[in-house]
C-alpha cells in the first residue's frame, strides 16, 4: 500500500510541472511572425527633396501578417504614423503635412517591433510667397534725436516655413532727403533686420523689402520735427482794444521750429498764460500748431484792465507781452418812472455809439439814505440797451434811497424816492 501512495504522489507532481512549463511557453511566444529581410524595403527619395515633393516607402514582400508602423521625427516633433491609412499595392505614401515641413526629417520603419529600415531626408524650403511678412517699429522717430528705428522681414514659403540662413534680403528706401537706398542682409536664426536712424529733413520715410521674387507691401516711417527750439508771440496789431466783453482778440505764436530749423509738426501743444493784473488771477489756454503756428481767442473783459501773455511749448517761454483794454461803454441814461414804480436805465451804448449785446449785465446795490447799513443788490440784463428794475419785487418802504449801477467798469449813482 505505501509503494502505491508513493507513486499517485510522483504522479501528481510530474503532471503539475508538465502544465507549468506548457503555460511559459505559451507567454514567451505569443505569436509567429515570419523572418525580416530590410533588402524588402526602401524609400523612393533623394537625401533631400523640397517641401511638399511626394516620399514613399515601397515594400518589396508586403506580408499581412506583420505589424508595420513609422516612427517620424521632425521639427514638429516625434510621431508614430498609422500606416495601414496610407498603404497601396506597393507600400505606402508619407503625409503630405510631414514632408511640407522643412528641416531634416529622420524616418524609421519598424516592422514587428524590430527596426526594418531608416533614412534621413533633407527638407528644403521653396521660394518665399509675396507679401513678405515683415514688421517695423516705431512708426515715428524724431529728426533732432538718435532714435532708432527697425525693420524685421521673416520670409516664408507657401507652406509657412522659414528661409534659411544666409537668404539675402534687400531693403529698399526712399528718404525725406529724396535719397533712395539700398540694403543688403542675410537671413541669421530665421529674420532679417535692419536699424537706420531718422535724417535732418521732415517727411517720411518709404520702404520696400524683397526676397527672391517676392516683395512685401509698402510701409512708411514718419521723420517728424523734435521739440521747439524756442518760441515767440506774434506782436498784437489790434489798437483802441476795448472792454466790452463781446469782441474777441486773436493771440498768436510765430512760426515754432525745432533745432534743426524744421517746422514742428501739426498739433504740438502751446499754452497760453494770462495774468489779469486787476484780479491778479493766472488763466491757461491751450493752442495747437498748425503750420507752425499756434492761437487762441481772447474774449474781451467786461471792465477795463490790462493782461501780461506769454506762451510756453515743451521746455521753451516766450516772451511776455502786454495787451491793454480800455473802457468801452459810453455815459447812459438812468430815471426813475413813477407810473411803472421802476428804475430804468438806457439805452447803454459802446464806443462806436452801438447799443451793448442783449444779456449784458448790469449790477446794483440800493441803500436807503438814513440807513446806509442795510442794502439790498441784485443784477439786471439789457434787452436792446436797455433794463428795468422794478420797485415792487424789492420790497422796498417809501422813503429816499440811492441806488449804484455798474455795467462793465462803469459805475453810475442815482437817487429816488419812493
């Protein structure tokens, strides 16, 4: 009985190792593939070939039950390509947006996980599309400064890639000087630049850039004046200025320059200060050039007095000037008119006899003559020279009473009673 025990024993264990060893057999070779030979494959290409030209991998022994994939590496990066989308009868056809690509393009064709075949390719651009993409900036610079103003050409072909080093590009200009000129660069780390300074002369600056047969469109720089070199206002020619707070006085500057003797540019910011010496008051007034030239328009004060002008652009002041207004309203009429209970004052009229703007204003103070403590003031407006004051909207008790009327700087008394 213990001989038997012994071999149901044996049995056992040697069944158990029999299915083991079956078992990793089974896991070390998954599946059968048929032997590689790399003579089955090749590329139809040269060691370079421009963008966009056709690559294909021709497969002498094609097998289906291989497993084909394609690593590629390019500037783009590193991709497996699904072959079976781009097989035929003879192998298959690289995609069009991998072989566009300029730059070196290393292909390696795996077959069973195993190496088959390798090549490397040299992408070269084609010829740049017209309307080079080029940039520039700034837009102006100054002609009494060394600023300095760029241009950038980055060419590129129609399928958006680089020119290569050492690409000549020319850049074309035509100066404010009525000069042209030619530049000669070379394309270093995929752009072009070219740095150039403004002349001593206004205008502007055209430019043109090419390479090979293709151009950019046209672009300009703006070469404008630098700031003033000085400044002066224009003498007044006005006279018998007067106060009549209706004309206008126009103040002017000379024509402005930079150092360069070029007229600043149109819209340079002038200030104007004035300085009413009467209220001791300081008001600005802003100018803006045109040819040269900047003004405003002073409206003539109400009553007589005298201003101090100058002028200030930039880092620069004129000169002061000073401009005198005279009084220009003439002796008026003033009476009281019973009837109406009103005072009525006209017609008020101007130095050349004119009758005063309607809305003129005129201000009043009455006091009554026993108590000059006590006042009540107001104002009126002319309408055709004339204004009326009437009693009863003062509240006013009957007594004697003076009443104190300045229109402009003059000032006129008048005594009623009520």
């Amino acid at each position: 009985m213990k001989i038997k025990k012994q071999h149901i024993i044996i049995i056992l264990i040697s069944s158990l190792c029999l299915l083991l060893f079956s078992c990793n057999r089974d896991k070390t070779n998954p599946k059968s593939y048929n032997s590689i030979n790399p003579n089955d494959y090749f590329f139809e290409s040269h060691d370079s070939i421009n963008a966009g030209d056709d690559l294909v991998i021709y497969i002498n022994k094609w097998d289906d039950k291989n497993e084909y994939y394609l690593i590629v590496n390019n500037v783009l990066g590193t991709e497996v390509i699904d072959i079976d989308k781009y097989k035929n009868e003879n192998g298959f056809k690289i995609p069009s947006y991998i072989s566009q690509k300029s730059g070196e393009l290393h292909l390696s064709l795996y077959v069973n996980h195993q190496e088959a075949y390798q090549k490397s390719v040299y992408v070269s651009p084609l010829k740049a599309i017209e309307f080079l993409e080029s940039y520039i900036g700034p837009k102006s610079i100054l002609t009494t400064t060394a600023e300095p103003c760029m241009l950038v050409a980055m060419p590129t072909d129609t399928f958006n890639n680089p020119m290569p080093d050492g690409k000549r590009i020319i850049y074309n200009m035509f100066r404010p000087t009525l000069i042209k000129q030619f530049h000669k660069k070379k394309i270093e780390t995929l752009i072009s630049h070219h740095t150039f300074f403004a002349t001593e002369k206004t205008g502007k600056t055209l430019i043109g850039i090419e390479c090979d047969e293709s151009s950019s469109n046209e672009k300009y720089v703006d070469e404008e004046p630098g700031w003033a070199k000085d400044i002066s206002l224009a003498p007044i020619t006005k006279t018998n200025l007067k106060a009549d707070g209706t004309h206008y006085l126009s103040i002017k500057t000379e024509i402005i320059y930079d150092k360069l003797n070029n007229i600043v540019f149109d819209g340079t910011i002038v200030t104007f200060v004035i300085y009413n010496e009467e209220t001791q008051v300081y008001n600005q007034y802003t100018g803006i050039t045109v040819d040269g030239v900047a003004k405003i328009n002073l409206k003539h004060p109400f009553k007589k007095t005298s201003f101090k002008i100058y002028a200030i652009c930039g880092r620069v002041k004129s000169d002061e000037i000073q401009v005198n207004f005279e009084s220009g309203i003439q002796n008026y009429l003033v009476y009281y008119d019973d009837e109406q209970q009103s005072i009525e004052i006209g017609p008020i009229s101007g130095y050349l006899n004119q009758l005063v703007p309607d809305g003129s204003i005129i201000h009043y103070k009455i006091t009554e003559k026993n108590n000059l403590d006590e006042y009540k003031e107001g104002t009126s407006r002319t309408q055709k020279g004339r204004s009326s004051i009437l009693i009863e909207e003062l509240f006013l008790e009957n007594g004697k009473y003076l009443i104190e009327l300045q229109i402009s700087d003059k000032t006129t008394n008048f005594n009623f009673e009520i």
